[in-house]
C-alpha cells in the first residue's frame, strides 16, 4: 500500500508559481506581479478550455495574485513605519512550498534506490540495480504544466474537419507505442507536435500523450522542454531505440 500525504496548504497553485518562476529564470523575492498574474490567469483559462478541471484554490490563488497587484498600486499611507511588501507572505509560503517539494523528491528517490536493493523475490521483471550516476532522469525539467501546453498547442494544431462523421475509433496505448517508437527509428530525435502532425482525431492524439509518458516511465524514451515552450523534445534512449546512423560521429 502507498502512503500519500496531502498538505492542502502546498499544493496546486504554488506549483504552477514555481514553474513560471524556474522557466523564466525569476528571483522568487522580487516577483514580477502584472507578468505573474497574466500568465497564471492565461493557464487557468487554458484548462477550463481543455475541459480540465480547474479547483478552487486555482481560482482563489489568482484572486489573492490581483490584491497582491492592487495593494502595490495603492499609495502608501503617511507613517514613519517601514510597510512590509504586500508580497512577502507569498514568497513565505512559496519557499516552504519548494522545500517541501524539494524533501519529498529527494524521498522519492531513496525509495526507488532502495526498491533496487531489496527488490521482491521470483519477480524477475522488478529492477535490481541500483541506477549509475551517469544515468539521468528521463522526466527531467517537464513539469505537468509543460505537458498541458504542449497538449493545447497539439490540438489546436489539429486539422480541421468540415464534416463530423460518427465512428468508433479503436486505439490502444499498445499501439501507439509501437507507432512512436518506429517513429523514432525512422526520423530520430522529434517533437510532440511532429509526431502527431497528421492525426486528425483527438482521441488519437491524448492516447498518444499516455503513450509517451508510459514510455518515458520504462526508460524507452527521454522527453525534454524543447526551445519552443509550447512544444516538448522526444529522444529515443539506448534502452527503447537504437540510435540513427551517424549520431555521435
């Protein structure tokens, strides 16, 4: 059984702080508030328009993000007294936040190096070294938010149908496995958006996105941010694909 402990304080919203914050390089104790509040609202309206469901402390979030702004704004009253920055409890909880975040992935990683060590007996499937130091993660730097945008900017990209035809379309994670791994043994190194250029049913398109993930989970593949943040990178590894001809040379 798996024990999840669950900080309603720390969780949601901050994340998403935290990555506009890493993305853009930000010092967490001058938090640009406009720049901040813009992209934050821009994200809660991109997954109401998914169809995701967005919770109430996302809401409350960019409601306390729009006071912080008009406290700012505001002229400050005529005291000898230094105000605190109307920011400053924000950073607080931003900082703990991260230190939670921070303990908890170092947590994980002592479980999976110890799920190596002592690994269930007769299950020849279970892992049973510990990993090499030049091993990377190959989740490394992608966030659920960069997951999200790069799904919005597959679907937009999608090409549209006049007629809407109603048929049962029969896909499998299976089978877009093996679609994107024999993609990368022809073309090599590629983006999300390439990989699904010509689907055309949505449906297609998110079991594709599981199949990444379920891939990356197996180490077949590595995915990365690519240069263009709306896009994400998809590199085959030594463990799914082989490498092209020439790569290395």
């Amino acid at each position: 059984m798996t024990y999840r402990v669950k900080l309603t304080k720390f969780e949601g919203p901050l994340d998403l702080l935290l990555f506009f914050i890493k993305r853009d390089e930000l010092d967490i104790y001058d938090i640009p508030l406009s720049r901040i509040t813009k992209e934050f609202l821009e994200y809660v309206h991109m997954m109401q328009s998914l169809d995701l469901e967005v919770a109430g402390d996302f809401i409350v979030m960019a409601a306390e993000l729009m006071q912080i702004k008009v406290r700012m704004l505001l002229p400050k009253a005529g005291s000898d007294e230094e105000e605190e920055d109307p920011r400053a409890e924000l950073v607080r909880r931003l900082i703990e936040y991260k230190r939670y975040k921070e303990m908890a992935a170092r947590m994980s990683d002592i479980e999976d190096e110890g799920r190596k060590m002592f690994y269930r007996r007769f299950f020849q499937s279970d892992p049973k070294e510990i990993v090499m130091e030049n091993e990377t993660d190959d989740l490394e730097d992608i966030t659920l938010f960069n997951l999200i945008k790069a799904f919005k900017k597959a679907i937009d990209h999608m090409p549209r149908r006049v007629v809407h035809e109603v048929e049962l379309l029969n896909v499998s994670i299976d089978e877009q496995i093996s679609f994107t791994l024999n993609f990368l043994k022809l073309n090599g190194p590629t983006t999300l958006l390439e990989l699904v250029r010509h689907m055309t049913e949505k449906i297609r398109i998110i079991v594709t996105l599981i199949a990444l993930l379920e891939l990356a989970k197996n180490r077949a593949i590595s995915i990365r941010p690519s240069d263009d943040q709306d896009d994400i990178l998809i590199l085959p590894t030594a463990v799914g694909v082989p490498a092209m001809k020439g790569e290395g040379e």
